[in-house]
C-alpha cells in the first residue's frame, strides 16, 4: 500500500507501539492511591512531561482528552461559559472559514443557540482577511479561532497576528495545531494524532490560572475534563509526541522535498492542474492539487484498486457530496472543489511513494476525465 493521506492514515511510530504495549500491563486507576494507581500515575505524568516539553508548555497545563474534537469543545464551550459569567460578560466567537468541522461545526451548533459568530474570510491562497478580523474582534470578543495549519491546504494562518488582535480586546484564543505537531515547530508561547500516535487520544495546552466552565463533572485533569484517563492512548501519544518533536528539524526538509516533487510531477503530467494555496507559507507535507473535469471520489476509487491510499479534501467529509467548505471558501467552484485531491505524506513516507503516485494519478485522472467528457 501507498499512503499518501497521512492525515488519516498515520502509521504509529515504534516508539508509541512500545509505550502502548507497555501500558497495557498497568492495571491501575491514575486517580487511586494504592501501587497500582500509582504505577498508573507514573505512566500519565510521564506523558504529561514528554508533551509539555515537545510544545514548550509547563507539565501543569496539559489537558489529556480523547483527541482535537473533544479540546475544542472543552476550550470553545469552557470560555464561553465562563466568559458570560464575568461581571463585563462577553459572549461572541471569532474563527476562520478554514476551520477544521470540529471547529466550524460547533460554531454553527453555538450560532443556532445564540451566540454571535463572527468568521473571518480567507484569500485564494487561504489566508485570512486581517483587516476583517480587526473589525470584528472587540470589546465583547470571547475567543478567536485560528487553526495553526489548514488540514486540507497545509496553508500556514498567521496565528501570532489574529491572537494579537485578541490579546488588544482582552480575548482569549484557541489554537488547533494538530496538523502542525511534529511537522513545525509549535510553541505556546510563540502562538498566542497526526505525528504517529494512537487514535483516541489527544491533548490540549490550557494556561495555568485559566478558569474554564466544565463540560461535564468530575475531577480527574485537574477538573478540567473528567473521566478516567486512556492510559495506553496517553502513554502512546507521549512518546509519538516526543519522537516526532525530537526529529522535525530533519524531517521538515525531507517531507518539504517529496511534497514538491510530488506536487510538480502531477502538475506537470496533468495540464491544467494547480496546487492550492502554493503561493502561501505551507506545512510542508501536505498538498491539495486540483484536476480540472476529474471527479475526485471516482479518481480515489481508481486508486485504491491500485493500493494508492488518498483523500478528497479532509478525511472528516469523505464520502460527503458536499464540497469542501475550505475550498470553496478559498473561491474555487463546487466543481473545483470536487475535482480535488488532498495529498499528505509523513514520517514513513519515501521516494517509492512518490515514484507510485506520479506513475498512477495523472494516468487515472485522465482516464476519469475522458470517462467524464
């Protein structure tokens, strides 16, 4: 197999295969106070320690949930809360149009109950509309959303600029980094699943002194998201965490030039076709080629029979007639949008990858337009 959609498809590194293994043979509760939750506590403040220390963060602010779509609900909903609490309440929401669904979703879901929302437009090349933010970002501002790198693009937001914004207003922001963890490097304190760990868990940073309302009761993470602890899920994430941090600076021009010779071999091979968002800081993994006359589900189905594992925009709206909001967001037509492929390598990606997909795409992709025509 192939696997050019490390968005989704995301082998785990040997170093969390080890640490998952390992914590499979710890029985204990993390919150008990025998041998057995302590050996268990153990586990999870190592854990605590490694992704702390790969986001420049303190051990004390690190929130373990079970992956990005829980932290933005426990952020998003947790300011809200506590913000309409204030004695000078504040109650609107700012993100981005190129949110990722877990974002944009729940914004739609607080708009429905009320909450004023405000989404900032982005250019062709996907970035966003600063002058627009500042407009919309004031007194009653709650929290500014802004994904570090667009999961479908690999278009970089200029997170530290919008999260200034907010920082004028007295706002608080919100940062989902998954895509740029291991890839980049990421640092709270310069900002303002998908680095080879195991699915179903996941971390999100909260300041220290930071009061968020609770979603649901219970003490465990410091009362910041109750329920027991994925032991095997946190110890694997800690050490695909620090595994994937320890190695970005090496990995970031390995995966910057297959992306590139992917992305101008297809361009290349197929006239007509464009990389979106490439006039725009990008992670350097990812790659979103648009096939003029291609229907991209029809293109992803010639594919996999050819063992080539690929994504039409975000995992999260696979198998969705919809087009993806991102790009059409960006000003490509439904159309467009449609005939889209999203590329992502990652850290077991190799030149025979590349090799494979440059021989495969274009002569598919062709073949689906002259079906098409």
């Amino acid at each position: 197999m192939v696997y050019l959609d490390h968005n989704a498809i995301t082998p785990m590194r040997p170093e969390a295969i080890a640490a998952v293994r390992a914590a499979l043979d710890v029985f204990g509760n993390p919150s008990s106070v025998h041998a057995a939750g302590r050996a268990a506590r153990d586990l999870l403040d190592t854990a605590r320690g490694q992704v702390a220390a790969a986001l420049g963060a303190r051990a004390s602010e690190v929130v373990f949930t079970s992956g990005a779509t829980e932290s933005a609900a426990i952020a998003i909903r947790g300011v809200l809360g506590a913000a309409r609490a204030q004695p000078s309440p504040r109650d609107e929401l700012v993100i981005t149009s190129v949110e990722h669904p877990c974002v944009a979703t729940l914004a739609k879901l607080l708009a429905a109950e009320g909450t004023p929302v405000h989404v900032v437009p982005v250019d062709r090349e996907g970035l966003p509309d600063l002058a627009f933010a500042e407009r919309v970002i004031g007194p009653r501002t709650a929290l500014v959303c802004a994904m570090r790198a667009n999961n479908e693009t690999g278009v970089l937001l200029p997170v530290q600029r919008l999260f200034a914004l907010a920082r004028e207003q007295g706002a608080l922001s919100f940062c989902d980094a998954v895509q740029a963890v291991g890839k980049i490097e990421v640092d709270v304190r310069t900002l303002g699943q998908k680095f080879g760990g195991p699915r179903g868990a996941g971390a999100l940073w909260v300041k220290d002194g930071l009061r968020l309302a609770p979603l649901l009761g219970g003490s465990q993470e410091r009362g910041r998201r109750a329920g027991t602890e994925n032991l095997p899920g946190i110890a694997g994430l800690g050490a695909a965490i620090e595994a994937a941090c320890g190695r970005h600076g090496q990995e970031e021009p390995r995966l910057a030039r297959l992306r590139d010779r992917l992305e101008r071999g297809l361009l290349e091979a197929f006239p007509g076709a464009r990389a979106n968002g490439a006039g725009a800081p990008r992670l350097p993994s990812t790659s979103s080629v648009t096939f003029p006359g291609v229907d991209a589900e029809a293109l992803l189905m010639a594919l996999d029979l050819e063992g080539i594992c690929a994504s039409a925009g975000s995992a999260c709206h696979s198998g969705s007639s919809t087009p993806s909001s991102v790009l059409t967001a960006m000003g490509l037509t439904a159309a467009e949008a449609r005939g889209t492929l999203r590329l992502s390598l990652g850290w077991s990606s190799a030149d025979l990858d590349v090799d494979r997909a440059l021989e495969a795409i274009p002569r598919l992709a062709r073949q689906v337009a002259a079906a098409l025509s």
